[in-house]
C-alpha cells in the first residue's frame, strides 16, 4: 500500500489494484488448494479420483470465497478513489442549478488533485462573473436611473402645466437625454469589441502608433498644459496593424482617467519598441488605488471608491473598453502603482494581427 499511495497517476493507480487483487485471488487460491491437497493426501491417505472430486469441490469453495474478499477489497479501494469525482459531479450540479459550489476540499494527487484544482479555479471564476454580472445590471440602472427619473419628472410637470416649457429647461432635458445616449454608446462599444466580431465591424490597417499617440495628446493639449506643470514625452515611432479610431479611443479613455483623477504635478508619457511590441507607459501621480486590487479598474463599472462620483461621461467603463480594443489587437493592458504613483502600460505586438 505504500506503493499505492506513491502513485500518483489515476491509470497508474488503477492498473497496480487491479494487478494486486489478481495477484491476491491467484496466492489465496492457489496456496489453499495446494494446502488442502497435501492435507487429504497425507492426512486423510485420499488418492486417486476421490481426491480429484474433493480438490474441485474445495476450489469451488475457496473461489467463492476469495473473490467476495477480493471484490470487498477492490470496492473499497475503488470507492476511495472515485470519491472525489462525486464531490465534483455534486458541485457541478449545484453550479448546474445555479447555486455556487463551496469550494471541493478532497485530498488526492495526480490526475485528481490537478481537476479539482482546475474545478475550483473555475467555480471561482464563475461565481466571481456572476457577481460582476449582477453588479454590472446594478450599476446600469444606477446611471440610467438619475436622468430618466429628471426626465420624467419635468415631462411630468410640464404635462400638469405645473411649469411652463423655455429652453433652459429644454436643454436640462437634452442634457440628461444625451447623458442616456452616451452610457448606451459606450455599452454597445464595449459590447462591439468583447464579441468576437470585431474584424467584420473594424478596419484594421497598418497604422504609424505614435502618430495616433500624438493626435490623442494634441486633442489634451490644452486640459493637460493646464494640470501639469512637468509634462515629459518620449514617444519613438513604430508602425503596426491595427485599428486607428480603437487604438484612439484607447489613449483617450486614459488620459481622461488621469485627468480625473490625478493629485499631482507630473506626467510622463513612454512609447519605445522592445523586441516584437511596442510599450506605452503613463505615469502620473494619483488618487489612492489598492496594489492588490489594481486589476480591478479594468472591469466593467468598476470604481476604487464608492464615494467617487460618477462621472457622466465614462460610468466607469472607459478602461473597460480599452482592455477589450487591447485584446482584439492581441496586446496587453495594465497598471503598476504603489498605491499613488501610477503606470497604466500598453504592449501592442509589432506582427500582423491575425483573424
């Protein structure tokens, strides 16, 4: 058994109980028979066919009983090693009702231990989509609620006569319609470049990157020229394929971010070519962002504060759809900080993007 619990491949473990419970039937029956024998024949002086009759008659016995020992010992081992399948094809059916598993907790090895791993790595990559999902519908009615209640309210007003329609009132109401607009805009955009699709919406074309870099920073020239006081650009030039209005909107959305949320004086701005990609840094000096949980900012709706206002224009899903343009050009996206000091960075693969 110490062999056994060394194995750790499930054939492995398989094959070596299978071998031992036959190994086990062949002694049993084979030593009892010899024993027998030998004791009718010097013992009970039993020769010739009466003999033959009462060797077949005991190894029908012994058979019997050897293999009802030997199928005992085989459940029970066999019984062991599937255990851990059950747990998992229970959790799978709770997942398959909708409810989420807690997580398996089976000690094993091999083939076993690393599915149970893999089961428990997804479980919680499920669970944590369905919170994102439930979170995301959450935050959908939160940003559309405000404007649709403002809507309504004056509609409502104006239809009583309570008030009396002018332009500035008008353009209240055009202000919150378009705020509406521009949150669907930007789901249906994210949607646009999550699904897959994106080379049969896109144009991808081989693009000179810094140039597009410029023009996003020409576009900030102004806001920027006024926030920081130590601005540093270092930008070489490189061409790749891809998609110039995505890659535009990519650069946008974080130097919006910065805006919004930068406390101190300096910025700096990176491109250089590494190897096979191109690297594109952003390092400024910001609000408070968790090193264990820097990732997050990525995600759909996501804010690092919950007192942070909203901001009208994003929702929160700005550098959500800068991952996902990232992705559909094969790159990367991210951030380093140490909590205030903040790097978002940007590797795009210099070859041919391919469908």
């Amino acid at each position: 058994m110490w062999l056994y619990r060394k194995l750790s491949n499930l054939l492995s473990k398989l094959v070596f109980l299978n071998s031992l419970v036959i190994l086990l039937v062949i002694l049993l029956a084979g030593l009892s028979l010899k024993n027998y024998a030998c004791y009718l024949v010097n013992s009970e002086q039993i020769v010739g066919q009466n003999l033959v009759t009462n060797l077949n008659e005991f190894l029908w016995k012994v058979s019997a009983i050897v293999f009802l020992i030997a199928g005992l010992l085989h459940y029970v081992s066999v019984k062991k090693i599937v255990r851990p399948i059950k747990h998992l094809s229970a959790a799978t059916r709770a997942i398959k009702e909708g409810n989420p598993p807690s997580k398996v907790e089976i000690k094993t090895s091999g083939e076993l231990e690393e599915l149970i791993k893999n089961f428990n790595a997804m479980s919680e990559t499920l669970y944590s989509i369905q919170e994102q999902r439930e979170e995301m519908l959450r935050d959908i009615a939160h940003e559309l609620r405000t404007p649709l209640t403002n809507i309504n309210g004056y509609l409502e007003a104006l239809q009583n006569e309570v008030i009396e329609g002018n332009p500035e009132l008008f353009g209240s109401l055009l202000e919150e319609s378009r705020r509406i607009t521009r949150i669907v805009e930007l789901i249906t955009e994210l949607h646009s470049w999550s699904n897959g699709n994106y080379f049969l919406d896109k144009q991808f074309d081989s693009i000179a990157i810094d140039k597009v870099l410029s023009e996003a920073l020409t576009t900030f020239h102004l806001k920027l020229e006024a926030r920081f006081s130590d601005i540093r650009f270092q930008i070489e030039q490189e061409s790749l394929l891809g998609n110039k209005d995505g890659l535009m909107q990519v650069f946008t959305n974080i130097l919006q971010n910065i805006l919004d949320y930068n406390i101190g004086s300096k910025l700096s701005i990176i491109g250089r070519t590494e190897n096979d990609s191109y690297i594109l840094s952003f390092t400024h000096t910001g609000q408070f962002i968790d090193p264990e949980k820097k990732e997050l900012i990525f995600e759909r709706f996501y804010r690092v504060e919950e007192s942070r206002s909203t901001k009208s224009d994003g929702a929160g899903l700005g550098l959500a759809i800068a991952k996902s343009i990232i992705s559909a050009h094969k790159g990367r996206i991210g951030i380093h900080t140490d909590g205030t000091i903040h790097t978002f960075w940007v590797k795009l693969p210099l070859y041919q993007v391919q469908k």
